[in-house]
C-alpha cells in the first residue's frame, strides 16, 4: 500500500486480484524492508489469537489496547480480519477515514488514544470483499492476498514509534501460521479460548502450531469463565472445565479468567472502553490486570 494510492485503492472496490506484472519479486523484498523499519519501532508485538471463532477475542483486544494506552503507553492495533473487520468500531473509530502521505497510510484513533487500522475504514457499505485469482483458483490467491493485506497494515502503516502493537488475528489456525510467516517470533501470543470443549480442542491445535513454530512466550485467556449474578455467587457458565484441561493439556499458563458480563460486548460493540467505563466490574478487573501483566513485558 504505497503513499500515492492508499485507501483509495481499496475504498469502494471490494475485489482483490492478482498482479501479474514485471518487478513482483523486488515488490516482496522492498514491503518486507518496509515492514522491518516499521516494527524496529514497536517495543512489544502481541499477537491475540484463538482458532476458534466467537470466543470474544476482538472485545479482548479493544479492551486490551484501550487499557495499556490509558497507562500512558503507545499502542497500536491491526485488525487483521478482512471479511470481517470490527475492531475499529469497537475501538471508537468507526467511520473513520485514513489520512496517508510521504510516510505512508496514518492509523485511525481511537479510545484512549489507541491507534488502530482496519479494512473496515477502506470499505465502502457492507460489500464483501470478493478475491479472483488467476486461472480460477480463488481459494489459494486468498490466502497470498491476505497475508500480502496483513503485509500493508504492519508495513506500510506510519504507526510511530510504539511501546506496544497488538494484531487481532481472525479465527482459523492458518491465519496464525499467515501471522507467523511475517513475524515469527512475536513478543507475547494470548491464545483466547472459552470454558466449553469445542474450544478446548481448536485452540489446543493452535498451541501446537505456535509450539512447533517455537513461539517464545504464549499465555491463556479466559474469556466467558463465569458468571457473577449481583448478589449472588459466581457461576459456570460450561459444564466442563476445559480451559483447565487446555493449560494443563498444552503446559500454558493462564494469564487471564474474565467472567461472563453482558455489558462487555454490548459497550464494546457500541465503541466504549468496557474496562475503563466500569472499572470495579469484575471483567474489567480481569482485564485490568491482564493489561498490567501485558505491560510489565517492557520491563523486562
């Protein structure tokens, strides 16, 4: 994403094809040079992750980001779902409109101060995007395409000099390795998962491939762990106690258990920074001292 096109390109076009032109390979060396000048600025890179769909792992970022830019520090976040982007909306920015020039594309703001980037913001209306690629073999050219989308955010996005760049990475353990094949070794991974078996078993096959990538620092997150009805006590809200088997399962430690509130998602979804709007909640508790474990990393 070069600084005389930007946004442009894609705003209002929602197919991604297939260049086949001259200079393809010096194209590649020159983004990846890029995308080294840009992460030598960013103190910590966090990859948030799961495998598993609708474990709450956007809401975890927002909340996330939100919270170590409330402590004074700089972060960042890339929201690396294409189809479904979110994390600019539940970051305060919706709507918002990316500024490039010489330095490159400038990242939307949002709540705290968090900066954030999102296909969200080079989309016009809610039209898919739709990838054709050459010979008809649209399933393969997606996967280059997303990785080389991935590629731009980090690379060719001005994001300053940051303490911390936290990448939402969509569900599936392939857009993980997608992750990996441009950082291979990010600071902190936090793996999301929920308390129920069918999450225990897909984050479980994204704890091998980050310990098979040997990813050096990989850490639980809880989300939904239980339920805190006022006045009474908590509550499961899974029959089983999977997330404990998937620590125990994988030899991770849990970083972080966040009771069930439905506040979260609906604030979160609305743009508000759950966590700073209703401090004594005890997710935003959770996720408070989630934050503080993320940001003693820099003192390491």
């Amino acid at each position: 994403m070069s600084a005389s096109d930007g946004p442009r390109r894609l705003r209002g076009y929602h197919e991604v094809t297939h260049d086949t032109g001259s200079g393809v390979l010096e194209q590649v060396v020159a983004q990846r040079e890029r995308l080294r000048r840009r992460l030598a600025d960013v103190g910590c890179l966090v990859a948030v992750a799961s495998g598993k769909g609708g474990v709450g792992k956007s809401a975890v970022t927002a909340n996330l980001a939100a919270l170590l830019a409330d402590m004074g520090l700089a972060t960042g976040a890339v929201d690396a779902d294409l189809n479904g982007p979110s994390l600019g909306r539940m970051l305060g920015a919706a709507g918002a409109t990316l500024r490039v020039d010489g330095d490159g594309v400038h990242p939307a703001v949002g709540n705290a101060g968090a900066r954030v980037v999102s296909m969200d913001f080079l989309q016009d209306g809610d039209a898919p995007l739709r990838w054709r690629g050459p010979g008809g073999d649209d399933f393969v050219w997606r996967g280059v395409a997303e990785t080389g989308t991935l590629r731009e955010f980090l690379g060719d996005v001005a994001w300053g000099a940051l303490d911390y760049l936290l990448v939402d990475v969509p569900p599936g353990t392939d857009r993980i390795q997608r992750l990996l094949e441009l950082v291979p070794s990010p600071q902190l991974t936090l793996l999301v998962t929920t308390p129920s078996e069918a999450a225990r078993q897909v984050v479980a096959r994204s704890a091998r491939l980050l310990r098979e990538a040997a990813v050096p620092r990989v850490g639980l997150v809880v989300n939904m762990a239980a339920f805190h009805p006022a006045g009474e006590e908590p509550r499961p809200l899974f029959a089983a106690d999977a997330a404990a088997r998937l620590a125990a399962d994988t030899g991770l430690e849990i970083w972080a258990e966040i009771p069930f509130d439905p506040e979260l998602a609906a604030l979160t979804d609305a743009g508000v920074a759950y966590a700073l709007a209703r401090p004594e909640a005890p997710a935003a508790r959770a996720l408070h001292a989630l934050a503080v474990r993320v940001a003693g990393l820099q003192d390491r």
